[in-house]
C-alpha cells in the first residue's frame, strides 16, 4: 500500500506540472471555451447568465448549470466574458486567443452597515459529496441535510452532539462518555464520519471549529463512501483556502466554566495562491460533578492555482481532544435513577479520554477539456486514543439505596492512508444528456487495541463495588491489568474498490442515476494474547439506483434503491473471530421514496417516506446452537420533513420531524427479541430554529427541540421519558465589524435525559445555561 501512495503522490505532483506546449501560442482555429463560475468562497454557481463577446462576430449568452460550469462552441481569436447574477457585483474575463479553460470569480456586492435578510441568491447550492460530482441536493436522490456555518454560528454548535438535533432521522447516544456514537435510522454507528469525503473513524469527539457546512446523508451510502454507512454518513466540508482575504476571531464565555476562543484567518497571494488557517482553544468546565474537557487545534490550508486548468490544494489539522470520560447515572426501576444533574457516579478523578489526530491531505483537480475534469485526492492521517473509566456498572438495587461500580481503560492507535482518483465526463447521446464518474480507492488501516480490566481494593481482587447512591463517588484504588478475555490485538484491513455511475438527464423533466460499487475489502487480524491470527475477505457489491421527474424545475419527486454492507470484523474492525470470519456480511438495503421542493428561492422544503432492512444477522439456530444463522433481524420504517430558509426578509427557519418505527423482526438473544424498540429511537421528533431580525442591528432567536419516549437499551426494559426544550439566542451588531451574541439553552430550566450506553449509563441534560460570544472580522 506504500508503493501504492507514493504512486499516486507522483501522478498528482505530474499532473501539477502538466501543461500544453500548445496553449502559449495564439490560435485562430475556432475551439472550445469552457469555465466555472464560484462565489468568493470557491463555492460553485448555478444560473449565473454568461455572455461571451467575441472581437468580431456577434455576442453569444448561456447559463451556468448545476455544477457552476457553461461553455461555448467554435470560439475563434480573442473574446470578453461577463457573469452576472443577482446580488454580485458582474465580473468580466478578457480570454485571450489559446484559451480554453476559466475560472470566473463573483464578488458580493457591498453592504453598508444596516443589517438585512434578502432572498436574492437561492439557499440550495451545489454539493459533491452525494454523487462525486457537483450536484443540486434536488437532483439527488436521497434525503440529505445541510447543516450550514450561519446555523452552527447562531446556535453556538461545538460539536456533533449539537448538530444532531436539526437532522430529521438522525439521533446521538453516549458513547461510553469517550466518542461520538450517531444513530441513523436506527442504526448506532461510531465511523460513519467522513471529512471532505474522505473516511474519519476513529472514535474521538469532533469538534466543528473549521467546518463551512455539515452535509449528512441519510440511508445505505456504499456506492459512494465504501463499506458501513448503513443507515447514513456525517461528511465535514472544512473551510479551504480561496483568494479572498478574511479575518474573524470568536470568544466565548458561559455558564458553568465555559470558556472558547477560535479564529479563522485567510490571505490570498496574488491571483494563483491563497492560505487559510483555524484554530480553536477550549477549556471549559461542565454542569457534571468534576467533568471538564480541554481541546485544542489548528488547521492550515493552501491553494494554488496552476495554468488555467489545474488546482492544488494540501492541508494539514492537529487536533487534541483531553476531557473526563462521563458515563452519567444509572437506572432504577424502568426510568433513569432521580438526582441531580451533576451527581457523577463512579471517580472522575480517574475517568478520563485523550485523543490526538494528525492528519494531511494533498488533492489535485485538473479540467481536461469538452468537460473532462480528473480529480486525485491522496490522506494520511493518524489517531492516538486512549480512554479510562470508573462508572456504574449496574442498576440502582431494588432498595435504591446502593450502586455497582465497575471499571476498565482501552488504548487505541489508527495509521489511515486513502487515495481516491475520480473520473468525470460529461456527453450526450442524442438529446440525452450524461455525467459519468469513474473512479478508484485505495486504502490501509493499521490499528492496535489495548485493553485493561480495573480491580477495586488494596488486594485488587473484585471487579466491581458496592458504593451508595447518595455518595456515589468512590476514593478506592484501582489496579487496572488484563483479564483473560481483554482485547490485545492488531489488525490490518486494505481496500481496493472501482466505481463508475451516470447521471442521466433524459429530459428537462426526467432524470435517473445508476452506479455500483465493487470493494475488495481484506482483514487480518492479529490477536497478541492467544497468539492466534484470523483473516478474511469480502468482495462488496454495492448498486445504487434513483428515477427524479420534475413536474416543475423547482420541484424533484424521486424514488431510489441502495444496498450497503458491514464486514464480519464490525464498523471498528475489531471483532473478528473463529465463529463469525467465515460467515457474510452483513446487509442494508434501503429503498426511499421522497419529494423535495424549492418553494421560492430562499427557502426549500422536502419529504422523504423509507424502509432500511437489516439482513444477515447472526443468530443462533435453534436446533443446533453450535451452529449459527444468518436472517433478516431488523427492520425500520419512517418519514422525515424538514424545512430551511427564509419565510420573510425578516423570519428565517430551520425545522426537521422524524417519525421511525425501529424495531427487531427476528429473535437474536435472550434479551434481543422479535417485536422489541431498537435502542434511543424516538417514535415522533422535532426541532426548529427560528431567528427574527428585529431592527438593522437586533436580532433573536427561538428554538424548540422535542423527543418522545425512547427506550435506553433493546431490551426495551429501561425508559427514557420525552421531553420538550426550548433554546433562545439574542444577536446585537455593536459596530460594522464587531458582533456581539447570547445564547440560552434549556430556557425553561426542565429536567430531561439527552442519551445513554445501555440501560445504566444514562446522561442527563444541562440546566439553563448561558453563553456569551463576541464576534469580531478585521
């Protein structure tokens, strides 16, 4: 896999440098002129009116479709191009005579000081992470949410736990107090995260310091992101270096010790080259007993511009994440055991999650020509994690008066390197139109895992003790050393995976997409405690199939088909053994039907009804329990609105509702049967933001966050009650380049539970909390 990367580094420094002899000199013949349109943060334009001005002959207009790009046919000599949009300054591009690639960049039109909401450019802009290419949300098939930079901002978010909330379908467990664990559609995954499209999965708490927009995509993902993804993907898109200069530094300061800074600085050097770099510190206490968390990081970034043709862009993030592993509170009874929402149970003294990442990436993006475009993206990227814990080990006893505590710690380090290669051709056949992508993956994960059981007591002889529920903190010492089933291993996993899909427009009203995935997915396993070594492979073949009629142009009603599979060794490549390596993987088949609507444009609205099945699972067969079964175990069927944008000039909002029933359709265990709740999915949830612009300079927000009952584990013996919160923000313009902010969660003060690990690691939600932001841009 190393001569593999450095093969692909080689081709991407090549293409850099590749240039055509040819265009230096001026050229009468008549040719191709093509180009892209992008915004002043290197976004693509759709609908941008292009008019070409030729020397001699007579003007020609187009418009840029839905990846920003236009073109013109039998150019000759030398011409002048004009883009112009509504709520952009025009810009023009004297094209010389050998040109035949630009790059056109549009330029906000200048604001005085008077802050005001306008409708002037639509809110849905193009994304690539869902097809690899650059593509309307409306024109995919699939429910996907845009959480943007504005909503982050206005509700304070710090990381995905925030950002879960206004997903439609999309919840958060606990994750052990130690990592970000989404449930999709029911599905509770901790490596579904992907940054710029390429895989994050190691398990840590991201943080969202350098992030322009979070795009989540709900269903199988396989065709694009590989194995996993079953029930949906996180993609980060991280703020990039373009050549406009930008200044911004944020302070945060709140309730219970809460105290952020961060900072996003951005210089371009001349027309060819720009840098970017933020950063963020945080040290911050919480309403948790002796729970507090420390972070840090910095991300650089620089993009070159080479020739006309060919763009370059490399960064690199440190990011160190250092805070108390809090597993919350127990259960008594069938509900979460009544006390206050700081009471920590176990010692927090001796809980505690460190993980550090260091990650590069290189990418090249070259335009070939007849819109031919070749995109070569190569990653590193290493993760140092190590988490530690004393917590409840057990439910309240049926007095409620004692407690089990248990304890254990794991060391986990990951080496990732993934190179992807894209291929995109745009033709026609006839009058039909087709975007086709190509492309390869390549991929290494090397991880080591650790594992150390805590014994209680001088002696350090017993693995849990007794502790009362009113002094719920232990001072005991703790051995921490392996037991005979602890975790000592090493794996290796390597993928090769080919793609290719097409984007059909059939007519200006039809369009459909088909594409599919093969992953050669290899394993070997290591297990340094027994000695033992396991290995296997998968051959993954992933389809993806979608059909989109637009009664209108501003209206997409689709219907879409997606399989997607999860390896023998887990999501977390770690638990493979001699009774599963044999048997297949397992299987998610989500079939989808929706409508999405762009009612006017600053303000969209969509609807998606589906069905996601679970298929081989592992169960044991009755007859002969040596022997195992593999069998459809899950099932979970919903529907999911939402809606964003802006009502008036005054009103904007953001609103998300999902109705799921999870359930399990085949017995798997004693304590896993037929017809039970999966865990922590709500049969009703909604949100909504809403920010109302008061005057030029005054603004407030009101949100609402609403969940049903949730059961804390699938053994449906332990209830999470629902709950309602309401969240308030106030935002004042003190000067043209300073802002000042407020944020209350919780306004009503209630006592609710946010999520858990099971049924006895349960946390509780935040008492009214404030915090308060200054915003300033130089």
């Amino acid at each position: 896999m190393r001569r593999v990367s450095v093969i692909v580094l080689t081709c991407q420094i090549l293409t850099c440098g590749f240039r055509v002899a040819s265009a230096e000199q001026a050229d009468s013949k008549p040719r191709t002129v093509e180009g892209t349109v992008v915004d002043a943060t290197g976004a693509v334009m759709p609908a941008v009116g292009i008019v070409l001005k030729p020397q001699s002959g007579s003007e020609r207009s187009a418009r840029t479709d839905g990846a920003g790009h236009f073109a013109f046919q039998g150019v000759s000599g030398a011409a002048q191009i004009l883009a112009r949009t509504g709520g952009f300054a025009p810009a023009t591009h004297s094209l010389s005579a050998s040109e035949t690639f630009v790059r056109v960049i549009l330029q906000p039109i200048p604001v005085t000081e008077r802050v005001t909401v306008t409708a002037s450019r639509p809110t849905e802009r193009p994304i690539t992470s869902a097809t690899k290419t650059e593509t309307l949300p409306r024109d995919v098939p699939q429910a996907i949410t845009v959480v943007t930079r504005k909503l982050i901002s206005d509700r304070s978010m710090q990381g995905m736990a925030d950002v879960v909330w206004m997903v439609p379908g999309l919840g958060m467990a606990q994750g052990e107090g130690n990592r970000d664990t989404p449930i999709f559609r029911g599905n509770p995954t901790t490596s579904d995260f992907f940054v710029d499209g390429v895989r994050d999965d190691a398990q840590y708490f991201r943080d969202v310091y350098n992030v322009e927009r979070i795009e989540v995509l709900k269903g199988p993902n396989a065709m694009i992101f590989g194995r996993g993804g079953v029930g949906g993907v996180i993609n980060r898109v991280t703020r990039q270096a373009e050549r406009t200069r930008n200044r911004e530094a944020r302070l945060e300061l709140g309730s219970y010790g809460h105290r952020r800074m961060s900072g996003d600085v951005g210089q371009p050097f001349g027309s060819a080259a720009a840098f970017r770099a933020n950063a963020v510190y945080e040290n911050s206490d919480t309403y948790r007993s002796g729970v507090g968390v420390e972070r840090y990081g910095v991300n650089p970034t620089f993009t070159t511009v080479v020739g006309n043709r060919t763009i370059w862009k490399a960064g690199y993030e440190y990011f160190h994440d250092d805070r108390t592993a809090d597993r919350g509170v127990p259960s008594f009874g069938s509900r979460p055991v009544a006390t206050a929402a700081s009471t920590f149970f176990g010692n927090p003294g001796l809980s505690h999650s460190r993980a550090t990442v260091n990650s590069l990436t290189s990418s090249v993006e070259h335009r070939l020509g007849n819109g031919w475009m070749l995109h070569s993206r190569i990653s590193f990227a290493n993760y140092a994690k190590f988490y530690q814990n004393v917590y409840a080990g057990s439910a309240v006893d049926p007095g409620g008066t004692e407690v089990n505590l248990a304890a254990y710690n794991n060391a986990t380090g990951r080496t990732n390197v993934f190179s992807q290669t894209d291929l995109v051709a745009r033709s026609a056949t006839g009058r039909i139109d087709h975007t086709l992508l190509a492309g390869i993956e390549l991929g290494r994960q090397a991880t080591d895992n650790l594992r150390n059981t805590g014994y209680f007591g001088a002696a350090g002889s017993t693995t849990s003790v007794a502790v009362p529920v009113t002094n719920s903190i232990t001072s005991l010492p703790v051995v921490f050393r392996q037991s005979t089933t602890d975790a000592n291993n090493e794996g290796v996993a390597q993928v090769a995976a080919v793609y290719v899909q097409d984007q059909i427009a059939i007519s200006s009203r039809l369009l459909a997409i088909a594409g599919v995935r093969l992953d050669l997915f290899d394993v070997d396993f290591h297990n340094n405690r027994t000695g033992v070594s396991l290995g296997t492979r998968d051959h993954l073949v992933s389809p993806r199939a979608g059909l989109i009629f637009k009664p209108i142009p501003p209206l997409s009603v689709y219907g879409s088909y997606a399989m997607s599979y999860l390896p023998r060794a887990g999501e977390q490549l770690s638990s493979l053994s001699l009774t599963n390596r044999t048997l297949d993987p397992e299987e998610f088949r989500n079939r989808e039907f929706g409508v999405k609507w762009q009612v006017h444009p600053a303000l969209a609205f969509s609807a998606a009804a589906y069905r996601l099945n679970r298929g081989n699972v592992s169960v044991a067969d009755p007859v002969d329990p040596t022997r195992s079964l593999l069998v459809d175990g899950q099932r979970t069927s919903g529907i999911e609105l939402e809606f964003s944008g802006n009502v008036t000039r005054a009103w904007s909002v953001v609103g998300a509702y999902a109705y799921q029933d999870a359930r399990i359709t085949r017995t798997q265990s004693a304590s896993v049967r037929a017809g039970a709740t999966l865990a922590q999915v709500p049969r009703h949830a909604f949100s909504t933001w809403n920010r109302f612009e008061l005057t030029p300079r005054l603004g407030v927000a009101l949100g609402l966050i609403q969940r049903g009952d949730v059961f804390a584990a699938t053994d449906n013996t332990v209830t999470l009650p629902a709950f309602m919160r309401v969240d308030g923000a106030m935002f004042f313009q003190l000067t043209t380049r300073l802002r000042a902010q407020a944020n209350i969660e919780n306004l009503l003060d209630d006592r609710y539970h946010l999520y858990a690990n099971g049924n006895n690691n349960i946390t509780p939600g935040s008492p009214r909390a404030v915090r308060m932001a200054l915003i300033a841009q130089f």
